[in-house]
C-alpha cells in the first residue's frame, strides 16, 4: 500500500493531513472528492494507515511506510 511520500500531485492536502496528524488535530471526517481515477482512494488509504501505523514506536510521518 502506497504511504504519503508515492502520491504525487497531492502535496497541498498531503501537507494539510500531515500537519493535522503532526498536531494532533485530526478532525472527525474528511471530504476527498474529484474526477475518477484522481488518487482519491490512495490518498483516502494513506491518511488512515498514517492514523493506525507505528513501526517500532516510531510514527508513519517519519518512516513513510506502514510496514
């Protein structure tokens, strides 16, 4: 699965997902739309494996996978 750091022509909502997750200021729904085959759900899939992931303690902002 694809994490932040392989989604290309994102980086304005990337950065904005980041900076809620860096924060800890996540709010409770999200609203992701555009044309078909956009990235939608890529980005949709990388947002919450970022909320769930932790490899050894350390946050999926700083390892970029979820592995």
């Amino acid at each position: 699965m694809a994490g932040f750091k392989d989604i290309i022509g994102h980086e304005q909502i990337i950065e904005h997902l980041q900076n809620a997750i860096g924060m800890d200021k996540v709010s409770h729904a999200y609203i992701i739309n555009g044309p078909d085959k956009s990235g939608k759900m890529m980005l949709a899939e990388a947002f919450a494996m970022a909320l769930q992931c932790e490899k050894h303690g350390v946050p999926f902002l700083q390892t970029g996978t979820g592995t």
